[in-house]
C-alpha cells in the first residue's frame, strides 16, 4: 500500500489493468453510509486507482427477481468485480444462489452471502461475517472473558450479522455458557437453531421471538454479560430493540453495530457507562474489518494487520 509516496510493510504493489472496476455496495440507504467517501481514499492507497464503488439501495422488501437480476448483470458484466452486501444477505441466497459459481462453506451452511467475487469467469459468493465480528470482537473481548466473568451473550437480532456473531461466540474456546438470541422473525430463529446444532456448539442457544423491545431480557444476565445490537434498528431503521431506560447488567459489553444513524441504543448504553462500568463500542472497527476483508476478496489483495490499521486511519481521516 501507499500512502503519500511511502510504502506500508504488507501492502500491495501499484495494481495495473484496474481501472475502470467497478466493486458495488448493496444496502438500503448506501449514500449515507462513510464508505462512499472512504473507498476513493482507499483505492488510491491500495494501489487501485481507477476501481469506483457503486451503490445499490434496495428495499427491505424487494421482491426474487430484484436479487436475480442484480446478480445476474455482475455476473455477466466484466466491469463488475464484486460487491459487499448487507441487510439482504440471507434474501441474495435464497433468490440467487443458483447463479453462483461456488459459495463458501459458512455460506452454504448459514444460507448467506455477505460478499461476491469473481475469479476467472467464477462468479464465487462468500459469507464472511464470522471472520469480520471475530476480528473486532477480540479487539475489546478478553480472551478468558466468559470463564473469568460467568457472563452470557444477549444478541439482540438473527439475521445475517447476529447470526455470524453466535456462530462464532458458541465456537469460540472460552464459549460462553448461554447465547440468547431474538429476532421479529420466528423464521430466522428456528434457522440459527438450525445452524448451531448442525454445528455441533456445546453452548446454550435460547431464542425468543420479540416484536417491541427486549427490556425484559436484561433481567437476570449475569454481569459481564455481552449485549449486541444486531437488528439493524437505528441505522436502516429508526429506534432501538431496547427503551431507552433499559438498564444493563454491571460490567457489561455493550456492542452497537451501527456506527451511523440515530444510534438510540449507543446512546442509552453511553448514558450508563459510567454508573455501571460498561464498556461500549460502536460499529468503527466492525466496519472496517468488513470492507477491508471483502476488498480484499473482491481485488485479490493481501490484507494484514498493517494494512487494516493504515486503511482504518486513513479512513478515520476522511470521516
């Protein structure tokens, strides 16, 4: 990688036959979203100077054939090398997973795409969100965590990021004990349950179906407990699963997975960090590890720990 002139160790070299690529972001509200002024930056550093980010906004109810001919035109469109996906991970599956080539392991299992690549005239689909939440997970997760603490996990949301994050906590070895999962959809639950047994985890899954706010399943978490919002509420959506006088258990990790938006749950989270010992994260890092790990995927560039920081900086920069 370069940055003003100056090679960072493990980077790639200056890429030559890339310009004029085209990597696509698929979401709801893509404008609004950092990347759209990072990625520029990003491709200049990376050595990629002509590649463009384009964003597709589709609704939360788009119908199979809005998945298959957005798959379908990448498909078949040299320019296009790939995408990021999010929000619409398990619908890209379940409408298009015929048109792909190959689709990675968690991919299949979990019937996701969070990312699509090609190699050759291999049109390859990718679930990558156990390998970006693990990434910034162990960032403010201790690695003894659960056993020094007894602590639980409360995910709050099933889709395709809760989904990756209680495969990768009940897989993890210091696993916590129990996982509590909710979602709006009952079908996402019976599918997570589905997953983790065919998975083989030892650790506890529960699941409650929840249309308004989860309040009540703060009760009882032992402290040190991990609290996620996984449900996109306040970002794609406004509000939050929880009210804002929800009370955390003492010394928890609070993970919010937006980092833009109205942001209610970070905000009542922040508001009781102090009273509480909560330790909140945003969704800075979760954001980064995502795009720069589907980059890589998308242009065939190696992606250390160096690189990520430079891209996180340089990121932090442009913001």
């Amino acid at each position: 990688m370069k940055r003003g002139g100056k090679a960072v160790p493990g980077g790639a070299p200056e890429a030559s036959g890339r310009d004029d690529q085209i990597m696509e972001f698929v979401g709801v509200s893509t404008a609004g979203s950092s990347i759209m002024k990072v990625f520029p930056a990003w491709a200049r550093a990376l050595g990629l100077p002509g590649a463009r980010l384009v964003g597709h906004d589709v609704p939360l109810d788009a119908p199979p054939r809005a998945y298959r001919e957005l798959v379908a035109g990448m498909r078949d469109d040299p320019r296009r090398r790939g995408a990021l996906v999010t929000t619409h991970k398990i619908a890209i599956h379940r409408a298009a997973a015929d048109l792909f080539d190959e689709i990675d392991d968690f991919g299949t299992l979990a019937g996701e795409i969070s990312s699509i690549s090609k190699r050759g005239d291999r049109l390859i689909g990718h679930a990558k969100d156990p390998i970006t939440a693990g990434l910034a997970l162990e960032e403010f997760l201790d690695p003894r965590h659960f056993a020094r603490t007894g602590g639980r996990v409360l995910c709050l949301g099933a889709g395709g990021a809760g989904t990756a994050i209680a495969w990768y906590l009940a897989r993890r070895p210091d696993a916590p004990e129990e996982i509590i999962c909710t979602d709006v959809d009952g079908e996402r639950l019976r599918a997570l349950e589905d997953l983790l047994a065919r998975g083989g985890t030892g650790t506890k899954l529960t699941t409650h179906l929840v249309n308004g706010r989860a309040d009540h399943l703060l009760d009882g978490l032992p402290p040190g407990s991990l609290v996620v919002n996984a449900s996109g509420l306040g970002k794609d959506r406004p509000g939050s699963p929880l009210g804002p006088d929800a009370a955390f258990p003492r010394g928890a990790l609070v993970w919010e997975l937006n980092y833009r938006g109205e942001l209610d749950f970070l905000h009542a989270a922040r508001a009781q960090r102090e009273a509480a010992g909560l330790t909140v994260v945003d969704g800075w890092r979760y954001f980064i590890h995502g795009w720069s790990q589907v980059i890589a995927e998308v242009f065939d560039l190696p992606m250390g720990p160096e690189v990520v920081d430079e891209l996180s900086r340089i990121a932090g920069e442009v913001r």
